[in-house]
C-alpha cells in the first residue's frame, strides 16, 4: 500500500506528475529527469526511487564476495579526471605478468571469492596473446571463478591488437574464460565533455556500440556515468536515456553503477568533488529513470560506508563487494578501507536497516539469513 505522506511530499515538492507515473508503471521523460535533478527536496526524490526499490527487491540488499585485479595502470588515453594512469616509462607504471595476476588469485584461495573484477589501462603494445593469458592464468588457478572483466574501452583495443572485429574476438575470450563485463570506461556520452575531458578515449556511442556487440555475443555487462564534473544536468539525462535505450534492445545490462568524479591528483583537482547529497541524488535518479535495469549499485568503495548505507533508501539494492585491493579511486584520493571481510558487509547492510544477500556476479542467491525475503 502506498503511503499518503509519500503522495502529499512529492506533491508539495512538484513531483505529483512524477509521482503519478511511477505508481501507474509508465517510463519518466527527459523533462522528468530534468525535474528531479532540480528538485530542492532530495528526501522526497529518494522517497519515491526507495518506493521503486521496494516494490522490486523489498528489503533485500546485495552483496558479493569478490576481488579485483588491475593488471596494468599504463595507458594511453590521457583522460583529465584520471589520476591511475601512468605512461610507459613514467615512475609507478606497471603492467602485471599473467603469473602475477595467478599469484594475485592464489593469495585469496582460503577465501570464498566467487568473482575477479578485472580492468587495467589501455596500453596498445600489449600483445592480443597477453589479455588470453591472463583469463587463463586465473582460470588454472581458480576454474570456478568469474571472471567479470576489460571494460568496452579495453575490449575495442583488444580487437585492435587482435586485428580482428570484436565479434570474433569475444568468443576467444570467453573460451579463455571471460564470463561478464564490467560499466566502466562510459564516462558521459554527450560529445562536449568527451571533447574536452578524454577527447583520445572512444566516443559514446562507440561505448554503446561495443556494449551491444558484448551482449550480442551472450555477455551480460554493467554500465555507468562519471558524475560530478564539468557535464551539466542536461547531459546526465541524455546519458540514462542512451543506457536505457540500448537496454530496450539488449537487455544486457545487470546493474547500473553511478560513478563520483574524485579530484585528487589528476587534471580536474580545480574541480569540486560531488557531495554526499549528490551522490544520494544520482543513486535515486538511476533507480527512477533505468526502470529496465535491474539493479542499482552503491559502490562502497567511493562512496563510503556511511553514504552507502543511506542510499539503500535511496534506490540502490546492491553495495558490490568485499572488494580486496582496489587502486583506480584510490589513486584518486579514495580514503575507504581496499577490502573488508564478508561479516562487516553483512553487518553493515544489517545496521541500514536491510537483509543481507549474498549473490553470485549474475545475481543467483548464495546465502541469505532470512529465507523468506526470497518468497
């Protein structure tokens, strides 16, 4: 049953039309998303978005058990907000052995890790052999595993080095062991920020094309926005409604991961950095405007703990993982744990009001302590 105070605040806040389609079922226009981002009352945003989540997941919250690789910070594309990349050569810059991303795997054997999030820079003298050997290397040391790895900017390189088109590559790589994708690498689509913040990275819409070709092969993928820079609102609701889209088409995407523009050591440090409230307002925006996307991601990682917590009533029903050694944010300044154990996840689910499940990448139930939150 709806609430009467939930009708009356959105009311008062300008949201009633809103308000009014969501209860009915019906998709939210670009002039809706438009209103949200400009309404004053963030409470009664993420109110109706934690409506949505409800209606969807109750109070059933996600978690996994995972860990990630980043096999190599050199890169090429030289984007302004990125503060991971390093150039050949250049003090820090590494690129991982596949022995040492197997070693990676095997120091968390005792672990019950059932995913490896695999992402590095793109660096064209990597052999097309080199990101085969990798999934193979974990693979050997941890078959069961899933491997969700090589952003859509990563894949269209790999095709590039494998002088091969993409649809003949992906088959290779899941014979390697590639399971699923990860979002990131989208940034924003509009072609002004693309211009003026990673004009050498691939356009939007080839960000999109290669998410269709990944989901064409039977690769199920997340996707993204980085928020909180120099896009305008505008841009961020063109951004949802491309994802939305190309969801219609595909249904390929699990989880929609709003990203936070960090601005510590990298080109963009004159920029602030997004707030909590922002933060908050992106969660519940994605879960109001993706309604075919399943789920919506608050990455503890970037966020924080407390953040995270409260935008499980906000929209989001999932908090990604246990983690273990994540460097992109936090080269970026990102001052969260790298990893936590499996019980201070589920405690910390718990303590934001929610029920702890724990799920597999493509979000089959691995354990939950209420069995009747899955009814």
């Amino acid at each position: 049953m709806v609430s009467s105070l939930l009708q009356a605040r959105c009311t008062q806040a300008g949201l009633g039309s809103i308000y009014d389609k969501v209860l009915a079922g019906e998709r939210l226009s670009t002039e809706d998303g438009l209103t949200l981002y400009r309404c004053p009352d963030l409470h009664a945003v993420g109110a109706l978005a934690n409506y949505v989540r409800e209606q969807k997941h109750g109070d059933r919250t996600y978690f996994n058990v995972n860990q990630h690789i980043n096999y190599t910070n050199v890169c090429n594309k030289l984007c302004r907000f990125c503060s991971f990349q390093r150039l050949p050569g250049q003090e820090g810059a590494y690129v991982m052995r596949p022995e040492e991303v197997a070693q990676k795997i095997r120091e968390q054997l005792d672990e019950p890790v059932t995913e490896v999030h695999v992402v590095g820079g793109v660096y064209p003298r990597l052999p097309y052999s080199y990101y085969l050997d990798i999934l193979r290397a974990i693979k050997e040391v941890r078959p069961e595993i899933h491997i969700k790895g090589f952003t859509m900017i990563e894949l269209m390189q790999i095709a590039r080095n494998a002088k091969k088109p993409l649809s003949e590559v992906l088959p290779e790589l899941q014979a390697a062991g590639l399971d699923s994708c990860p979002g990131g690498g989208a940034e924003v689509f509009a072609k002004r920020v693309h211009d003026e913040g990673y004009h050498l990275k691939n356009t939007g819409e080839q960000w999109l094309e290669t998410a269709r070709t990944v989901h064409r092969a039977g690769l199920r993928s997340n996707c993204t926005m980085l928020h909180g820079h120099i896009e305008t609102i505008e841009e961020r609701v063109d951004h949802l409604n491309r994802l939305r889209l190309l969801q219609d088409e595909t249904g390929g995407f699990q989880t929609y991961i709003p990203l936070s523009f960090h601005n510590e050591g990298n080109e963009w440090s004159h920029l602030p950095a997004p707030t909590a409230l922002d933060e908050l307002r992106e969660i519940a925006v994605g879960r109001l405007l993706l309604d075919n996307i399943e789920h919506i991601k608050a990455y503890w990682i970037m966020l924080g703990i407390p953040i995270a917590q409260t935008a499980l009533s906000f929209g989001a029903n999932d908090v990604d993982g246990t983690v273990v050694e994540e460097k992109i944010y936090h080269e970026a300044g990102a001052t969260t744990p790298q990893a936590v154990e499996r019980e201070e996840l589920i405690r910390w689910i718990r303590d934001a009001g929610r029920v702890p499940v724990e799920r597999d990448t493509l979000y089959q139930v691995l354990w939950t302590e209420n069995e009747e939150v899955l009814a």
